[in-house]
C-alpha cells in the first residue's frame, strides 16, 4: 500500500500524538528520555512487521518530506551556531571537541573491526559506529539515504540505524550518572541540600538574550522559514556541486554550513538579530516530523539475522564508552568537578544525543552542585560542532572501507 505526501505527513503526525501518549504513561521512556517519534514509530514499525508477516503486504510512505524535514533539521542546527560563543568557551572547549573527535574516530575504528571479524558489510561498523552512536537519528537517516541510493545499495541500513540509534539513547542515559557517582564519590564529593539549588538569577541578559526571550510571533517564524528555506536550496545547489569530487559531503551537512555562513554573517556583519526560539522550534518539528517518518517505514524484517553481531558490536562500543570517559575525558578535562560532570556528558552525546548529555548532566549537579563550565561546553560541542567533526571523518573512513 502507498502513501502520498499529505498520508505520509498525517501519519507521521497521529506517530507524534501516540509517542506522546506512550512516553508519559510508560515511566522507562519517560526517565530515560526515549524521544516521542521513536516511541510511536517503533510500535508502527512493529505493526508493519506483523502486517508483513501475515498478509505478505508492506506499507510505501513518500520519501521526499522525509528528506525535508531532515535537511530543515540540520539547518537550524547551522542557524543556532554563533561563532562567539566559541570564545567564552575557550581552551576548555577545544581540548574537549578533541577528545570527543579522538573518541569518534575509535568508535569507527572499533565498528570496522568488528563487523569484519563477524563477515559483515563494513558499512554496518560505521552504522554501529559514530554514525549513530554519535550521530543520533537523524545522522542515522541521512547515511542510510546515502548508503540506499550508492552503486553498492546496503539492505536493512535504516532499519539498523534506527536501532543502534535508540540502544545508544538508552544506554547513554543509563552509562553516565553511575559513572560520575563513582568519580564523585572517589573523589570524596558530597551531596548539598536542596536548598543550595535555590540561586538568584540575577544576571542581565543582553540584547541579543532579550531579543531571543521575545514571544514568538508571525513575524519570528516567517524569518526563520525564510531563512530556513535559502539554506535548503543553496544546500542542495553546493551538494550537487559536490558531486564532481571524489570527497562528498552529505547533503545535509552542506545545508548545515549555509545556515552557519548565514547567522554568523548577519549577527558579526550585517548586525542582525536572530530569534533563537523560533528556530529551535521549527528545527524540533522538522526533526520530529523526520524521524516519524524514518521509524514508521522500517521494515524490521530486514534485520533479523544482523541483529545479534550488531548487538554484540554495540555492547562493546558501551563497553569502549565507559572506559574512555573515565580514563580519558576525566583526565584531559583536568580530574575535578567539572571532569566529571563532563565524563557523564560525554557518555550522553557518545552514545545518545545532545539531550541525553544534557540529562545526564542535570542528574549529577542537582545532587552535587551548579558546573557552569559543562553546561557551556556540552551543548555547544554536542549540538554543532561535532556533527561537522563526525561528517568528515565518517567521509574519511568511507574512502578506505
């Protein structure tokens, strides 16, 4: 059965509506942060699968709001980027964005490994590897779109992806808190009152911070898709361009750098204001819009017979994440409050996403205290930087596999 664009847009919406549902009466995926479209898209896949499996009939949704919504994506995540807040993050957040590139670059060498030893695809290590683990869902798509549509076309890549994806959600939430209680309590650290969370917030914002504040009106969101949309086209117009090269870049990362060209040359240049919130949202809906659409097409069929080698790679990545940001990130980072509190960042976005990074992080200072440094750094490395970091070595591994 196919689905034209404004089903396939439906759907994806009442997936939306029933992840909701699903995550605010099942407390697991409420605590550990399972995404609503991965909630409701797995119980749509796993529909699809029983419908597969009696009747021998598969569901076709339209393909090309997917891709929309996943290029929209990234864009805002270009748009959000401001170049001057790198400075306040200083040494402290360049010697982390390295640890973090060291660390995708073992996580792929670990992946490759693997999946030959196992007689696998050795796309399916970087798909075991940094594509999802650091990567997330939406770099998880966009390289199965890529991994589908190359001369060598790799059978079950979404499906995988998806499902690396949501393990390395889970277990990133789970890896990160008893990792810090342990250097904490090593560290002889102690647990403050609740009361010594209850700081004044004093501190003046700034014009830009005043402006970002500003309740969202027709006028925000209409700049933003404006905006939005020329980081599209010119996204896609440098994307074909690409193609002359032996090195290309994904499409949504070439959207991605317009939409940073865009806002550090009007916010540095041009003196623009930009309504941070507006993009945030559009960008939210455009990912969650994406990956319903991603997880209720998956045809779990298809991977029934990887999902034990992928499982094992997986375990040991966890394995790998554990050991590194205990003996690595914590001691790079200086082996103080903030090193830990970055080590159970590290293993959120190592393993999760940006967000799970963050939860991690709000475990461990509300029971200890405020680390300012990490609250900086973390977002800032998760939700940009290492996305570029993650492209161009995945691109470099991709050469040579």
């Amino acid at each position: 059965m196919d689905f034209g664009i404004y089903e396939t847009l439906m759907l994806a919406c009442l997936v939306l509506v029933l992840g909701r549902f699903v995550v605010n009466k099942v407390s697991f995926f409420k605590k550990y942060n399972i995404p609503e479209p991965v909630a409701g898209g797995f119980i749509v896949a796993l529909l699809s699968w029983g419908v597969y499996a009696f009747f021998n009939k598969e569901f076709t949704f339209n393909e090309g709001i997917q891709q929309g919504m996943m290029f929209i994506f990234f864009s805002s995540i270009g748009l959000n980027a401001d170049f001057s807040k790198l400075l306040k993050g200083g040494l402290s957040l360049i010697i982390f964005l390295g640890i973090a590139t060291l660390f995708i670059c073992c996580q792929n060498f670990l992946g490759v490994a693997l999946a030959k030893l196992m007689n696998l695809d050795l796309r399916f290590g970087l798909i075991a590897g940094s594509i999802t683990l650091t990567g997330g869902h939406g770099t998880a798509g966009a390289w199965a779109d890529d991994f589908a549509m190359s001369g060598n076309p790799l059978a079950g890549a979404k499906e995988i992806g998806m499902a690396c994806a949501t393990f390395g959600l889970i277990f990133g939430g789970l890896i990160g808190g008893p990792l810090a209680y342990r250097l904490l309590k090593k560290s002889n650290y102690k647990e403050i009152a609740d009361k010594a969370h209850n700081l004044e917030k004093k501190s003046p914002h700034t014009k830009e911070e005043k402006y970002t504040l500003q309740k969202v009106s027709y006028q925000s969101i209409m700049t933003t898709v404006t905006m939005l949309s020329i980081c599209l086209v010119f996204g896609n117009l440098l994307s074909e361009w690409n193609q002359q090269f032996s090195f290309k870049l994904p499409t949504f990362v070439w959207c991605l750098f317009v939409g940073v060209i865009i806002r550090n040359f009007s916010t540095h240049v041009l003196k623009s204001k930009f309504h941070n919130e507006s993009i945030d949202i559009l960008g939210n809906v455009g990912l969650s819009i994406f990956l319903a659409c991603a997880l209720m097409s998956l045809k779990l069929w298809l991977i029934v017979d990887l999902a034990l080698p992928i499982l094992v790679i997986l375990l040991i990545q966890v394995i790998m994440m554990l050991l590194f940001a205990a003996n690595i990130t914590y001691r790079a980072m200086g082996k103080d409050y903030d090193a830990i509190v970055l080590s159970a960042g590290h293993c959120g976005f190592g393993l999760g996403a940006t967000s799970t990074a963050v939860a991690n992080i709000q475990a461990v200072t509300n029971k200890f205290c405020p680390s300012y440094k990490a609250f900086l750094i973390i977002p800032m490395v998760g939700a940009f930087f290492i996305d570029i970091v993650n492209a161009l070595i995945l691109n470099f591994f991709i050469t040579f596999i």
